[in-house]
C-alpha cells in the first residue's frame, strides 16, 4: 500500500494499493522500474526496499546524480563493514585472547601470522569455556555482519544507522540556526522539525547504546549466543522503522537552494509535512503529548495546502501543491 495525503485537494490520506499507481499517475522509468521490483518482494521492511532503491537508483534510469549518490554510499558502507569486522576480531582478542595478544594491533590481522595468533588465542577461549573452536569464528563472524548497519563507535566502523542518527543532530542544529533569522510561522515550524529530529535521535541513541554495550561483552556474545543474536535482532530491526524516511528529508535540506530564501521556506514546509512521527505504542505515555502535537501541526499545514481553488492562496502555492502530490506518490 502507498499513502498519499490530501490527494485531488480531498480531507485526510488515502491508501492505495502500489500497484494501481500506473493507472493514476504518469510513472517516471525510475519509478516503474522500482515499484516492479518491490511489489516482487516477500519480505517489505526499510533495509530491503533500500536495497532495490540503490540497485535502481546505480542503473541511472533516475538521473547520473542519483546514480553517483547511490554508488558513494554502497562504496562507503561497504567500506565500513569490512573495516568493522576487522574491528571486531580486534576487540575480542583483547577482551578475550589473554596477555599474549593484548599488545597486537589491528593492522597484524591482516598477515597469516597475526591470523594464526589470533586463532590461537581465540581457541584457548573457546577451550576454557567449553565452545567449539570452528563456533568462536563462525559467531564473530555472524556478529560482525549483524551489526553492520550499526557498526562500532570507531572512525571508519560506523554503520549507516549510526551514520544516520548523528547526521539527525547536524541537520538539526542547521535548520536551527537557519530559522533564527525567519519570520515567525516559518520559524515556528522550523522548530517543530529541529524538535522531531532531536527526539527521533534520542530514541535512535538509545538502541545504539545496547548495541555498544554488547560490544563491549564479547565472551557474552560467544558464550550466549542464541540470546545475543536475537535480543540484537530486534534492536536493530527496530533502528531501521525508526530512523526510515529521515535520509530522504536531509538529503532534500542539503539540496536547498543556497541563496534564494524563498525556496528554503519551500523546502521547510516539505520537511516539516513529511517527517516521520512515531507511533504512540512505540513511546512512554510522558512524550505522547508531544508526538501528537506534532501530527496535528503537521495536518494544519496540510489543510493550508488543501485551499488549493478556494482564492485564499496564489498560484505559486497552486504549483507547489502539486509538485507535494507528485512526490508524495
């Protein structure tokens, strides 16, 4: 199902099924080509529909912009995996090998020697807890390629999520300081975005922590895997929900238009209309308040948007308008 707010000027969002989209709109060869593959899909969460934007996005069908972006952050995400399960491997001889490897250095893994080392010490951990040596590697390894999209709280290891979260506080701080010299309502709702960022980064934050405090718990990991491997399952599961759609919204602030203000007060409002608000069962009954003051702002601009017709707004809101309904759908 696709959902598309204020369609043909009408009250609330309607739901429509992705595939009648090519009997109610004109569909780009991009857009085609991606909803052909996810209505394929079995499995629709954030990472998988990610997957195949990417792998649309490198054909460049969308454009050599959007091929170029696509390429970049695979490169660097895959960048990072690698250089965290090496990280990885690193952290566990020196929380579990012993004084004979405390001293080794992550650039030794990359030798035969330091990998026999390394496997060594491991097997003498394996041994003194009663685990299979073939077991520590194997679950290292599924470890580090769980947490991947996390990854380590180390330069170059960091996972896209984690990536993502931070970039909420920089993208944050920037609509702040660019609404400090606006006009009151677009002030205003600058703000409410700088606050559902923030919030959002928070909650991201504290699923991150659990994350790194199992890293900091390796022999707990191997030792109790079945439990490590479905508690940091769920956490992470739970990262991609919650930080989903924000990606698109940051990219569209850092495509602003550096000079003319007039375009940035347009580019607020899609932010701001667009932002993800978390679902009230996923949040403590104190922040509930909040998060629906939030949506209801979000409707109240949305109605603004409705008046399209009605001689209350111009024609460049008209435009605007319609260019929301496009890219809403």
């Amino acid at each position: 199902m696709i959902m598309l707010p204020g369609l043909s000027g009408g009250l609330g969002t309607y739901e429509l099924p992705l595939d009648t989209l090519r009997e109610v709109f004109d569909l780009s060869v991009h857009d085609r080509m991606l909803f052909d593959r996810i209505l394929e899909l079995e499995d629709i969460r954030p990472q998988t529909v990610l997957e195949q934007s990417r792998e649309v996005g490198s054909t460049g069908v969308g454009g050599i912009e959007l091929a170029r972006t696509c390429a970049r952050r695979n490169w660097n995400e895959k960048a990072s995996r690698e250089l965290g399960q090496m990280a990885v491997l690193h952290q566990a001889l020196r929380q579990l090998g012993g004084a004979s490897v405390k001293d080794m250095k992550r650039e030794e893994l990359m030798t035969t020697e330091g990998q026999i080392r390394a496997r060594k010490a491991l097997n003498r951990f394996a041994s003194e807890h009663k685990v299979a040596d073939d077991t520590i590697i194997d679950s290292l390894g599924g470890w580090s390629k769980m947490i991947a999209p996390v990854g380590l709280d180390l330069e170059g290891c960091e996972g896209q999520l984690r990536v993502l979260a931070n970039g909420l506080t920089k993208f944050a701080n920037a609509i702040e300081e660019w609404a400090n010299s606006e006009q009151s309502d677009f002030r205003f709702m600058a703000g409410r975005v700088v606050s559902t960022a923030r919030a959002t980064r928070d909650h991201a934050l504290k699923r991150i922590t659990e994350v790194d405090s199992w890293n900091q718990e390796l022999g707990k990991v191997l030792t109790d895997w079945e439990r490590a491997q479905k508690d940091i399952g769920k956490t992470i599961e739970y990262l991609w929900w919650l930080l989903d759609g924000w990606q698109e919204l940051i990219d569209v602030w850092e495509k602003r238009s550096p000079s003319d203000r007039s375009k940035q007060r347009e580019t607020i409002e899609e932010i701001a209309s667009f932002a993800p608000v978390l679902p009230i069962s996923e949040i403590k009954v104190t922040e509930q308040q909040f998060w629906v003051d939030i949506r209801v702002n979000q409707m109240l601009w949305a109605g603004e948007l409705r008046k399209l017709g009605s001689g209350e707004i111009d024609a460049d809101m008209m435009d605007r308008l319609e260019r929301f309904r496009r890219q809403s759908a």
